[in-house]
C-alpha cells in the first residue's frame, strides 16, 4: 500500500512527519540504534519525542555520545523517558548484553518500534570483527539481527510492532556475498549472480580487477542489502503476528557514516553525481523523515516489494534480489548460523 501522505518527498522533515502521527507515537516505547548528537538517529529521537512517547532506547558504542544525546534531548522532552544502552553491534557478546539489560527492565514490557539504524561504511582495509566475520555485515546487519531476535519477546508484546531497517541505495552495489562473506576470494572466482556491480563501481572511480579480493563499497553494499532482506524476513516470519517491517534509504547525508570514506574519493563521486544530474544531499532532518514514516505510517503495506522505501514513499526502485523470499531464508539461516542459535516465532 502506499504512504498515506503522496505529497511527501526529498526535502519532508522528520519533524513533520511525526506531527502528522501523533497517535501512533503518543505513550509508545521505541528504541533505536546509533544515536550521536549528529546523526540520523538523534534526528529520528527527536522527531519521535515531540509527540509524547513513553520511553525512547537509545544505543551506541560510547558513553560520551549518548551523554551528549541526552544533554540536548532531555531538556527539550522532559515528559519522554530516555535510557541510554551502550551496545557494540560488531560483537555478538555485547549485543547479548544489552539484550539481556532490555529484557531485565520490568518497567518496559514491550517495544512498540525498533529502528535498525546504526552503520559503518566503507572500511579502508579488510576488518574481521572479534566473531571472525567480515565489519561490514557483523556491524549492519548481524548485530542488528541478533539484537532484534533477542528483543523479539518484548516486540512481540506489543499490539502493533514496527521493525525499521535503515538500508541504502547501496544495495545496488552488490547481492549478499554467500559464498564468501569475508571477501577472502578474487573477484573473477566468484559466482556471476554474487558479483559486485562492476560498472557501478567503475563509475564511482572504484575499479574491480579479477584479483580483486576486498572491496570496501561493494562490502557495504552486501550489509545494506541484508538490511533489506532481513525485513523480507521478518515480514515472513513474524508478520502473522502483527510486526510489520520495512527497509529504507535516507538519502544522501554528510553524518559520521563518512568517517572511514577516503576524502579525495568522496569529493569525486559527489562531483559525479552533481554532474550525473543525481539528487544532493539532504539535512539530517530530511533523511530521519523516511525512519519515521516506516515506523508510525498505519498506511503502509510490508510485503515483498512494498518492504523498502525512499524519499519518504514506497519505493519500486530496488534490485530483485535484495526483495527475493528465497534470498532472504537463506540469509535468515546464514546468519543464524553465524549467532549459532535458531529463532522460531
């Protein structure tokens, strides 16, 4: 189904998506990952919070950060209930433990809303996380996996639960890699149908040669595709339970996602998209508006290629395979294989 607002596009605001909401955010609980002073998620905090949630989770890997989140955040809401939970998604031991800290807190017994939006992006070297899997996916999606599953119980308590993906139009880059999830092979080995898009990223001045073995982008590209297919998945598994989820690209925005993108690089490619005639970049605001839709708009589908969206709407621009059911239960079962626990809703 469509977005209930057809009038909404690139430059909607967070803000003013959440006003057109307010029942659907009035007294919920919501939690979301990633959350700095600069950043789509505390965008998407504040958003939320002006209409009167019960409680708003925010996550990140740093003390300091989420202080800071909370210095502007507290002031501006006082009747919203902020808790701060530190998680390092890379590591599946510290996702365990602030699962477990959720679940412990009897004084929220459901999340009504999960947004999945922290990220990493184009890490300069190949980098295993302390579980031996490649940063990229340990960090975008299997954190974001297993934190979801553990959280499940408390999702599940909710009469109408939202799971938000935050994706990227880096999907385009590449399919999940399945048969090699490490980037440990060259390119010219790899199976056709897991092949990064060559000529896309020719033209973003990254050029793939057949001994290529790493590549940073199209790396990102596969977590950002996992992103879409987990909630293929979720849609599938617990969508029968009332969960909706939904996948989104924010659009282009200068947050600390760049933090690890090569500078003469990234002047580049944004000169080429400019003359490529390539939309800009949005504010920070203008990309959490897309997060909010997906987490509070009642008017929204959640089924196969209805599940991603951009410029705050439905979007049919997405490959096959990042929508494909198939493709996403064998993600669902790689990646319980990498948790090494099933879960079964």
């Amino acid at each position: 189904m469509p977005a209930t607002n057809p009038e909404w596009g690139f430059n909607t605001t967070a803000q003013t998506v959440a006003a057109a909401f307010p029942d659907a955010i009035k007294n919920r609980t919501i939690l979301i990952t990633g959350v700095n002073r600069s950043g789509l998620g505390y965008a998407t905090a504040a958003a939320l919070a002006s209409q009167s949630p019960s409680t708003i989770i925010i996550t990140g890997r740093s003390q300091a950060k989420l202080d800071e989140s909370l210095t502007s955040l507290r002031p501006n809401y006082p009747s919203v209930t902020f808790k701060p939970l530190l998680v390092d998604l890379s590591s599946q031991a510290s996702v365990r433990t602030a699962a477990a800290t959720v679940q412990s807190w009897a004084d929220t017994p459901a999340l009504d809303v999960v947004i999945n939006n922290a990220g990493i992006m184009n890490l300069p070297t190949r980098t295993l996380s302390t579980d031996g899997i490649e940063m990229h996916f340990a960090t975008n999606h299997i954190g974001h996996f297993l934190l979801t599953n553990l959280l499940m119980p408390k999702i599940l308590a909710s009469a109408a639960p939202r799971i938000v993906n935050v994706s990227s139009v880096g999907t385009f880059v590449s399919p999940v890699r399945f048969s090699d999830l490490n980037w440990d092979t060259r390119h010219a080995d790899i199976p056709e149908l897991e092949k990064p898009n060559v000529g896309m990223l020719a033209a973003a001045k990254l050029p793939v040669t057949d001994d290529t073995t790493y590549i940073p982008f199209g790396a990102y590209g596969v977590s950002k595709t996992a992103n879409i297919l987990f909630s293929v998945g979720l849609n599938k598994k617990v969508g029968g339970k009332g969960v909706k989820s939904f996948a989104l690209h924010p659009g282009e925005i200068m947050t600390e996602l760049h933090r690890s993108t090569d500078p003469v690089w990234l002047a580049k490619a944004l000169e080429g998209r400019k003359k490529a005639g390539l939309k800009g970049n949005k504010s920070v605001e203008e990309g959490a508006a897309t997060s909010v839709v997906a987490a509070v708009d009642s008017g929204l589908g959640g089924d196969g290629e209805g599940v991603f969206l951009e410029d705050c709407q439905i979007s049919v621009k997405v490959p096959a395979y990042a929508v494909d059911e198939k493709e996403a239960e064998r993600l669902w079962e790689v990646s319980e294989a990498l948790v090494g626990e099933n879960f079964a809703w």
